[in-house]
C-alpha cells in the first residue's frame, strides 16, 4: 500500500501517469480517486 499522503505532488502525478499506461482501463478509477483526494486536500 503506497502513502499517497506522504508523497509529493510530483511523485503522485508521476504514479499516476504510470498507472494510466501500465492500465488504462483503470483511468476512470484514477480519476475518481483525484477527485476525491483534491476533496479531501480541500476539507483537510
């Protein structure tokens, strides 16, 4: 389990552009789950 919240930004969107070429069928997953972290980032 990677800790989303002790990475950088950089490493976040580098982690996800990985994730977005290793699978892209995962891209609608990803992009719920920015979603909800720039939410939470928001409220926190």
């Amino acid at each position: 389990m990677i800790d989303y919240d002790k990475m950088s930004s950089a490493g976040k969107t580098q982690l996800f552009v990985v994730d977005l070429v290793k699978d892209p069928f995962t891209t609608a997953s990803l992009w719920k789950f920015t979603a909800l972290l720039a939410i939470k980032n928001k409220v926190g």
